[in-house]
C-alpha cells in the first residue's frame, strides 16, 4: 500500500493489516485463492501543501 503525492510524487509506503484482510476474504467469497492487490492512495502532501502546491505544474 503507497500514498502517493500528486504534486511531487513523493511515496510512502504504509501496512494495512485490515486490508490485507479483506482482500484475503473478498477474493475467497468468490473462490479465488492465492490473492493479491495493490492500493495506492494519491493526494497532496504536506509539504506541497505547505508550500502552496494543490496543482501540479
């Protein structure tokens, strides 16, 4: 799972053990085994905030 700055395209990588989860459990109602995904979270970061930043160039 990665946040992922709009602006400036900083990353982070964050854990979601709940998501892990239900991704676990989603794919196995409708009988899929040995599921994986991706999550990315996009927005602005605090520094581009800081700096007046809501728009990429």
């Amino acid at each position: 799972h990665h946040l992922v700055g709009r602006i400036c395209w900083t990353t982070v990588e964050v854990t979601a053990p709940h998501g892990e989860a239900w991704a676990t459990a989603v794919a196995a109602e409708h009988g899929f085994t040995d599921a994986d995904h991706t999550v990315e979270i996009t927005g602005v970061c605090a520094r581009c905030r800081a700096e007046g930043r809501t728009r990429a160039a």
